[in-house]
C-alpha cells in the first residue's frame, strides 16, 4: 500500500483546474459501447477507475486510445458480452456496462459488483428496472446472466432515486427502438451529461435533471465528441483544504450549479465565496469556520454524500458542535474512527455523527478505508500540526488526479512513498 506522508500547517495558495468528473465518464464511457462508432471524449481525469473501465471496454473489443486528458473509443470491434470479471470485481459501478451491452448484443454476463466497501451495494434496482424491461437475469456461481431478447418499451418506477440504476436503465433503453420512462429518477449532474451524450449519439433522451427521464432508443447511430462536465465533488475537496488550511485558492473550469450545495453550506459556515467570470470561483478564508446544527446527505440536489467525508474535516475544526447525517449509504462513517486518532471529537451513532469543533488536529498513522473517507483524511493532514502518514492512497487515486502533485503545487508538504 503506497502513502502519502503530509506535513501540515501550510496555507494553501494559488490555482487549480478542476477535472472532468470521475461519475459522468463512467456512464459515458459505458455508453461508447452501444454505438458501435468512433467517440473521442475531453476532460477525461487521469484516475485509476478510468484505467480500469478502459480495461472493460478493449476487452469487450473496443479500440482504445488516450492522449493527456482526451480519450478516443472506437466500438465498432465489439465482439464480446462478457464484462471481465477481475475488472468488475475492482470497481462496482461497471454493473452499468451490462445496460449498454445489452442495448449493442441483447445480452450480457457478470460477476456481481464489488467496488469500494460502503456498506451493502445491492443491485436490486438494477435487477427490478431490467425485468420490467423484459429482461430476463439468470444467477449462478456469483456471476449475472442477461438476456434481452425480449427488451420492451417500459415504465419505471425506481424506488429510491439511485444513479446507477437510472444510468443502467438509460443505457439499455438506448438500444432499444421505442420508448422507456423512469420516474423518481436520479437528478445528478453526471445524469445530465450521459444524456446530454447519448443525444449525440442519435438517442432522443429528454427529462435529465429532473425526475421523470424519457428515452427514445434507436438503431442509428453516430460518431460523437463530447466534453466531460467538471467533478464537482474534487471542487469541493479543493475548497475545504482552502477552509481548513486558511487559504487562498482560485479553482477553475467550474459548473456553478453542480457545487451549489457545497457553496452554500461553506457559506452557512462563514466562509467567503466568490464566483469569477462564469466558471472560476475564489476561496479565500482566513478565520475558523462555525459548525452549523445539521448536515444531511440527500440525493442531488441535496448535499451530496461524496462531500460527507471531506465536510466532516471541516466540522472537526469548526467552532461549535456539528451533526451529520448520512442518508445515503450505510458504512459510510469510516473516516471517524480515522479521524479521532487525529485528535477529532467525533461520535458516531448509527448514520447520525456528532462532532465537536477543536482547535487543531495533530498528525497520526492514518488508514484511508475508501475513496472519499480518504480525501477526508488528506484535508485533514494539510491542516494538522505535524506529520501525517496517509496509507491506502491507492483508494484516493481512484478518484483524484495526483492529488499529492496538486497539492504540493498549492504549497502543501506531501510526498508519496
Ligand atoms: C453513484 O453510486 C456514485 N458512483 C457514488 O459515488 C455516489 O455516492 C452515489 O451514486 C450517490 O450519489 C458512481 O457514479 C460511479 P446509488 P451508485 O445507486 O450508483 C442503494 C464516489 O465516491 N441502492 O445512487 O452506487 C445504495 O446501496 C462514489 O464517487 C440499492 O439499495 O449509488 C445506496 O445506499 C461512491 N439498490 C443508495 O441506494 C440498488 O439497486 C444510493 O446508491 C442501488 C442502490
């Protein structure tokens, strides 16, 4: 396991371009799959589970090139239904390449998800939208077996608003020549952008953004370029390092409407945030933040859950008494006990934390336990006094582009061992 070992203290200084977002290339790389044209995609951030999708799709039989942050899929090789297993086994949000090979091959075959460990990760929405669609699912040995011969028009209910399963579901219905709903869909920016890309491609999809999706598949298809929307929740991780560091940062190539949760809590917080022209925004905080009473995750446009680590750093170093709740998954408190040893004052009870603001954290031998409770450990070493040992940088690079480069280049002492 490789670390990051962060002297703290530093303020962080200076500008950062935010990256394309790691939850809307996802989606959008599964969906090049359908096509079976030549996509070319911008904005692709440099992360680990880009790599590891990538890996899926040459194996499927797609040609695969990718130069600095532009990736090229040609997927008219595409002569395999089979997700590869190991592959799918790393990254649980791979499930959603069935919905797309399935609207290419009217079939497809995987083992069941495995990804980051927050909690059970069903996949029963996934498994209802699909049999809804006519889609009949075999289980054996640990593996899924679809078969969408019969893939029919459809309406769908999802009992909770889930983004995989509302991006599973646009996927197969691309391929279908007809017409799909999902009702209480998600409403995530990155649900946008995969519909904003699959109308490129020749699919008429309308209703993103708000919770009723209609899709509109076809058998025509089109060669496409597409730019990936910016990663709202690595913004909010850059503008908490500026709040818990005291510092100044200018973070650019924004979507201001995808961080309006995040900018207003900072806000609600005490801090000052500046919009510059209409895609840079300017943090600059030089005194502690105040815990506001609660916090709750909720689907978007609520708080989002991605941010729940990083914001519980700031609330450990705010002034007052915070509580957060955690609506979204279970398990996703591993970054308390992590923190406590840091000095925080934490207490979990179920999915409700209670922190109490303390002046300083102090640097540990840390454990990041998943992507995002990891981010939350980084923020935390940058402001700590002394050195902190962050191991399990692996899960961080899953979702952050050099995040010890990034920050150095801010002013922070990190380096990678
Ligand atoms: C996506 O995960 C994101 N991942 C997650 O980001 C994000 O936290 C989550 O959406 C919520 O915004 C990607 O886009 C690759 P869900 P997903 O289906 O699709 C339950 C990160 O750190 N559920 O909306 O898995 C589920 O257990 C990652 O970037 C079912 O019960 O999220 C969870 O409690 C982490 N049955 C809740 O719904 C299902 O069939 C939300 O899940 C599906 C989900």
């Amino acid at each position: 396991m490789s670390k990051l070992i962060i002297e703290g203290g530093s303020r962080l200084s200076g500008k950062i371009r935010i990256p394309g977002a790691k939850n809307s290339i996802l989606p959008i790389l599964a969906a090049t799959v359908i096509s079976g044209k030549k996509t070319v995609l911008h904005d692709c951030p440099l992360i680990k589970d880009v790599e590891l999708t990538l890996d899926i799709l040459r194996k499927l039989g797609c040609t695969v090139e990718s130069e600095g942050s532009t990736v090229t899929v040609d997927s008219s090789g595409v002569d395999s239904h089979v997700i590869d297993s190991t592959l799918m086994e790393k990254m649980r949000s791979s499930i959603i390449i069935a919905g797309a090979i399935i609207a290419r091959m009217r079939k497809a075959e995987s083992a069941y998800p495995g990804g980051c460990s927050l909690g059970p990760r069903p996949i029963d929405l996934h498994i209802k939208a699909f049999r809804q669609m006519g889609i009949e699912i075999n289980e054996n040995y640990g593996n899924l077996y679809f078969n969408g011969e019969n893939l029919r028009e459809s309406d769908i209910y999802l009992d909770f608003p889930s983004v995989g399963a509302t991006e599973n579901i646009m996927l197969a219905a691309s391929g279908l020549k007809g017409k799909t709903r999902i009702i209480n869909a998600a409403r995530e920016p990155e649900i946008e952008d995969l519909s904003a890309f699959l109308n490129k491609i020749g699919v008429k999809v309308s209703g993103s953004g708000g919770s009723v999706i209609e899709i509109e598949g076809t058998d025509e298809f089109t060669d496409a370029e597409h730019t990936i929307i910016p990663d709202r929740i690595v913004a909010a991780t850059y503008m908490t390092a500026a709040a818990v560091t005291k510092g100044d940062l200018l973070l650019e190539n924004l979507c201001y409407n995808h961080i309006v949760p995040t900018v207003s809590l900072l806000e609600r917080m005490g801090a000052k945030l500046l919009m510059e022209g209409d895609s840079s925004l300017r943090i600059k905080i030089s005194k502690r933040l105040n815990n506001i009473n609660v916090i709750r995750t909720a689907p978007h446009p609520g708080f989002p859950t991605d941010a729940q680590s990083i914001i519980m750093t700031l609330s450990a170093l705010s002034s007052g008494t915070g509580i957060i709740i955690e609506n979204i998954f279970d398990g996703r408190f591993r970054h308390c006990a992590e923190l406590k040893k840091m000095g925080a004052d934490i207490s979990v009870y179920g999915r409700l934390a209670v922190i109490r603001g303390v002046m300083s954290l102090y640097g540990a031998k840390v454990t990041a336990p998943d992507l995002r409770s990891g981010a939350g450990l980084v923020v935390a070493a940058l402001a700590a006094k002394g050195q902190t040992e962050v191991s399990g940088v692996e899960f961080v690079e899953r979702g952050y582009e050099d995040i010890g480069g990034a920050l150095s280049s801010l002013g922070a002492k990190i380096k990678k061992v």
